[in-house]
C-alpha cells in the first residue's frame, strides 16, 4: 500500500495522465498492476485498496479517472463495491478485472454499472490495449468473453420491456453509435456534434433507458438490433 502522502489527490491534481486506483485484495496482483502500468506511458496509480470499504472511500477522495476492481474480494465484493461506487457518483472508468468468466458475473457487472470486464489472465499487451479502448469510451470486455456475452444477450432479449419510444431521433442515432463500440469523439464527428454534447445525450438515454453505464446501453442496444 502506498503511504497516505501518495493518496492525496492534490499531489496529482496537474497531471495530465490516467489517474488510476487499484482495488484487489491480493497484494502481489496489486503491485503487478502497478508495475504494468508505471512501465506504460500515460497512467499515474495513485491509489491502491484491499477491499471494497477502503476502495470506495478512496474513490470518493481521490476522484482518479479510471478504477481497477476485483470482482472476489472478501467482505464487501466487487459488485457490491462497484454498486455503492455508481450509487454515490463515482463517474470514474470503472473495470472488473477478474478470474471469472462466468456470464452471469459478466452480465451482473453490466448492470451494475462497469464500463469493462477484463480476465486477469489475458496477455498484458491485451490488458492495456483495453484499458486505452475504456479511456476512449469504448466497450472494454475480453475478446474470449463475446461469446457468452452475445448468448446472454439472445437470452435477455426475449424477456426485456425496454423501449426506445421515449428517445429522440439523435439519442437513436447516439445508442446506434454505441452498440457499433464507437467513442464519444468519433460519433461528435459521425454527427457533426461536439463531444460534450455527445455525453449530454448519453446521459439522458440512460436515464431514460434506466442504465447505469454506456456499457449495459450498448450491450442492450446490440441485443435489440441497434447495431
């Protein structure tokens, strides 16, 4: 664990890279992280948990821009953690990075708000690469997980009363974008709308939509033929 002194979010209120805070309650795991990202350019870690209680307390005083969490964890688990983490308003880049490839821990992560699920065994070259696609606001789920993920997908869409009757004809176009796994930059410009603007719609068609991420939004919207 780093001293409170690296804790502090005025130390690296100047710095332009990702801010990153690391919740695992595996030592060893967690310094390996660490060291990945000090040899990648780009990325501060300035903060570190070993559970979910201490994470979500780090989350709200250090606001970093992106959060590493373990889905097992003892005591309060990452779910639960990433839960109280939305609920609170933690706006931060939130990924599972876990053992499980269960699609039922895939898809509850969905809905509770992940912007990615990564297996912690996927090559570090991969782990990065989908690391830099979640800054980017794009979708961030191991390649070997799609599979699942679009069975799910068949399964849950059979059942879902969602409607896109509520959305206006840019918020269509925006879910369109979404489902394609395309970043907030590249549809301002498939649009012809600034970026900002483009995370304004975002908002409103998860609230209308009743999702917690961009994420659970593009897998629903994949799922219904928005794609």
């Amino acid at each position: 664990m780093p001293s409170p002194s690296s804790n502090e979010p005025k130390a690296q209120a100047m710095s332009e890279n990702t801010r990153v805070l690391i919740i695992d309650d595996h030592p060893l795991f967690r310094r390996g992280v660490r060291q990945l990202l000090e040899l990648e350019d780009g990325y501060d870690v300035v903060g570190e948990a070993a559970g979910g209680q201490e994470g979500i307390e780090l989350a709200r005083q250090l606001d970093p821009d992106l959060i590493l969490l373990d889905l097992n964890m003892k005591g309060i688990d990452g779910l639960e953690t990433l839960r109280t983490m939305r609920d609170l308003g933690v706006d931060a880049r939130i990924l599972l990075l876990t053992v499980s490839n269960s699609a039922d821990d895939l898809m509850a992560a969905i809905r509770s708000g992940c912007d990615g699920y990564i297996l912690k065994d996927n090559d570090p070259a991969d782990i990065l690469r989908l690391l830099a696609s979640a800054m980017d606001g794009k979708n961030a789920i191991s390649p070997e997980l799609m599979s699942l993920l679009a069975t799910a997908l068949r399964e849950e869409g059979a059942s879902d009363r969602r409607s896109k009757a509520n959305l206006t004809e840019r918020e269509i176009a925006i879910l369109k974008c979404l489902a394609a796994g395309k970043s907030n930059k590249l549809i301002g410009r498939e649009l012809d709308i600034m970026e900002s603007t483009v995370k304004v719609h975002i908002r409103n068609l998860l609230r209308k939509l009743q999702f917690r991420s961009r994420v659970e939004a593009a897998v629903w919207a994949v799922g219904h033929d928005f794609g």
